[in-house]
C-alpha cells in the first residue's frame, strides 16, 4: 500500500498529544533546572521513536479500509426481498426492514438483491450480479 502525504499528515496530528507532553515535561525539568542523564534521555528518545512508528505501522492501514457504517457502507450488500418489488417495496438488512426500490422493473420475495444506492432512506437496488 503507498503512503501518501496525506496519511503522514494523520500520523502527526494523531502524535500530537504525545508530542505536547513531552514538550510540558522537558518544560517542566528545565523551569526546575533538572538535568536529565544521558542513560535516561537516550531510551526516552528511542521509546518516543518506537511509539511514532508503531502509530504508522497499525494506523495508516486503516486510512485505506472500506467503510463498513452509514449510507456508504450499505452500498454493495446483499439483501434478502422481504416484499415483492413492483418497483418498490421492503428488503432486509441486517435484521432491519428497509423500504426499496428497483432499479430494473419488479423483483419478488426471497431474491437476492444488492444495494446500488441510498436515496434519503429508500435502498436503490438491483438483482445480484446483474
């Protein structure tokens, strides 16, 4: 998968909060006059360095993911025809009665059906593999 611009640009935002912490604490030692020792700082750096890459490693993929809720994730389903489609009618998704109509003239009960597009909250649908 190519990583773009955009998806390093998530990665710092996401990153942000651990970077003003860090940010607060050296704030903090140097208003104090606290001398971090090498032994300590260097495994900080490091650990910092490992956070940001496992945050890329685990978060851009799922920049890339379909989205699987809403209006979107509906689009490509197959459903069941609960009531006849003559063009319109009632097919069910997920356990959930929904009003459809068809695409391509009258489909009866039982067919398998796949959602083309959501219309306010009428399922545009058409015969699966058509």
């Amino acid at each position: 998968m190519k990583r773009t611009a955009k998806d390093w640009l998530k990665v710092l935002i996401l990153l942000l909060d651990e970077v003003v912490i860090v940010a607060a604490v050296l704030g903090i030692l140097w208003y104090f006059n606290i001398k971090l020792p090498l032994w300590v700082a260097v495994p900080g750096a490091l650990l910092l360095g490992l956070l940001a890459f496992i945050t890329h490693k685990m978060i851009v993929p799922s920049f890339h993911l379909r989205q699987v809720t809403g209006r979107e994730g509906m689009i490509g389903m197959e459903v069941e025809v609960m009531k006849a489609l003559k063009p319109t009618g009632v097919v069910r998704v997920e356990g959930e009665n929904w009003t459809a109509k068809s695409v391509e003239g009258e489909i009866l009960a039982g067919e398998i059906v796949e959602i083309q597009s959501v219309n306010k909250l009428v399922l545009e649908v058409r015969r699966k593999g058509c």
